[in-house]
C-alpha cells in the first residue's frame, strides 16, 4: 500500500520485502536513491544495521524508520543527524507523504496533499 500511494505521487519507488534485498539494491546503485521508508520488522538484518549501512554508501540519503513499536533511534541520529526520521504506525497516507517531503527539503503546504 504505501507504495502504491509514493507512485500516485509520483515518486519512483522500489518496493522490496527484506532488508537484505534492499542492501543489495543499494550496494549495486548507492546513489540510486534519495529516500527509504524501513519497516522496522522487515526480515533480514536488522533495519538499524540496514540504515547504518546505507547513510554510508550514501551520504545524500534520508530514512524513515516506521514501527508499531518502540525504536530507539538514538544510534541512527547519531551517525546521521538531520537525515533519519521515526514514523509511528499506523500512519496515514499523508503524514508519509509529508515525512518524505519534509526529509527530502520539498515540504508542501498540508492543503496541498
């Protein structure tokens, strides 16, 4: 779903269930990518050591961490300050859209969503 919604927004999403997958997609492309929204129950390396990995091939990258849950996301701002962002699920279609406007520089008036 929440890829659906990034595409009708035109943005150009790879959507991938592991985080293993997702780090090959990167180490193949670093800069390929501007933004990652990571399910932090995705299967696979966990999604901070996933995030860690890609701050640094890219130094340009933001991501968004969602989770039900708890994150302690203290170690990501750390290595990355300014470009990581905790998203609480659930969340609505627009608070994504306003999160990834927002850690990409491009926020737009919430009338416009």
């Amino acid at each position: 779903m929440v890829a659906a919604y990034l595409r009708r927004l035109e943005y150009d999403v790879t959507a991938l269930s592991s985080t293993d997958e997702a780090w090959s997609q990167v180490q193949s492309a670093p800069a390929g990518f501007d933004a990652a929204v990571l399910d932090h129950s995705m299967t696979g390396l966990s999604s901070e050591d996933l995030a860690l990995r890609m701050l640094e091939a890219n130094p340009a990258l933001r991501v968004i961490e969602a989770s039900g849950y708890p994150v302690d996301m203290r170690p990501l701002e750390a290595a990355a300050p300014g470009r990581v962002t905790f998203l609480q699920k659930p969340f609505t279609p627009e608070k994504l859209a306003g999160t990834i406007r927002r850690m990409l520089g491009a926020q737009k008036p919430e009338e416009e969503l």
